[in-house]
C-alpha cells in the first residue's frame, strides 16, 4: 500500500519541479522578449494600435531561448531533435504569433485594455510608483507592460500543458 501512494506522488513532484524549472526558463524568457519589446518599441515610437507588431520580433528571440533550456533543462528529452523542436516550434508559433500578439492587441488597442492599462497606471500613481520616474512611468509605458503581461501568462498556460504533454514526450 505505501509503495502505491509514493507512486502516486511521483508525477506530483515531477510536475511541481518542471513547473519550477519552467518558470525559471519563463523569467528569462520574459526578460529578454520584454526588454526587445519595450526598448524597441520606445526607440522607434511605435503607437499603442501598433504596438503589438513589435511583439512578433520579441517574441521570436525569446523563442530561441525557450526551446534551448526547455529541452535540455526543463523537459530533458531523448525524443529527436527535429521531432522535438517541431512540435515545440508548433505550441509556440501558436503561442508567439497568434495568443501572444492578439492578447496584447486586446490590452492596448481597444478601449477595454487601455482602461484596463489605465487602472493599474492610477493604482501605481496612488502607491507612489508612477511618481518615481514620472518620464518613463507614461500612461502608454504601463498599458504597453501590462498588455505584455497578459499576453506571458495566457500563453504560459499553453506552453506547460504542450511543451509537457506533446512536444518533449516521448511516444
């Protein structure tokens, strides 16, 4: 009986260290997409109804970090290279180029999103973060932030459930 309940746990831990490992590989993920997409779209003063173009370019070299540290780190793997990154360059084109852009679309092009945007903008300037830097705190810098972060954490979903169920799984 007690062998039955360790096995049980198994999949528990697994899931709970891949989960960890993932969101490490996430931050960096965020780190670099988020950086591109911020400084290159205040470099070449992009507007709010375009600023989701940007994110396709961001997006992309975020990519390239994903699939290096989720198949050797988070996912080791033994399923073919081209197998693998197949299926991993279909969860993610998904993810970059269809979930990504049309949720930052939704929270920056459209008056939902920029009220949305807005409201966190006001709260920052309750708390006093907007007063810190008042000439990069913008309205269009927190909007721009958190279309961004909604956009991360719809497709964090997505990728797990895929990258752990599909993509490095080995039939």
């Amino acid at each position: 009986m007690p062998a039955a309940k360790k096995s049980a746990r198994a999949p528990k831990t697994t899931i709970v260290k891949q989960g960890a490992k993932f969101g490490v590989v996430g931050i960096s993920n965020t780190v670099i997409d988020y950086t591109l997409f911020i400084v290159l779209s205040r470099l070449f003063n992009v507007p709010l109804d375009k600023v989701y173009l940007v994110k396709f370019f961001s997006g992309s070299v975020a990519l390239i970090n994903s699939f290096y540290w989720n198949r050797r780190w988070v996912f080791p793997s033994r399923v073919r290279l081209g197998r693998a990154g197949a299926r991993f360059l279909t969860a993610t084109l998904v993810s970059v180029y269809i979930i990504q852009p049309q949720v930052v679309r939704l929270f920056s092009a459209t008056a939902f999103g920029q009220h949305f945007g807005g409201f966190w903008f006001n709260f920052g300037h309750a708390i006093g973060i907007i007063t810190l830097a008042p000439h990069i705190f913008t309205l269009a810098f927190v909007i721009k932030t958190v279309a961004f972060a909604m956009g991360v954490a719809c497709s964090a979903v997505w990728n797990f459930t895929l990258y752990r169920l599909w993509a490095f799984k080995a039939n």
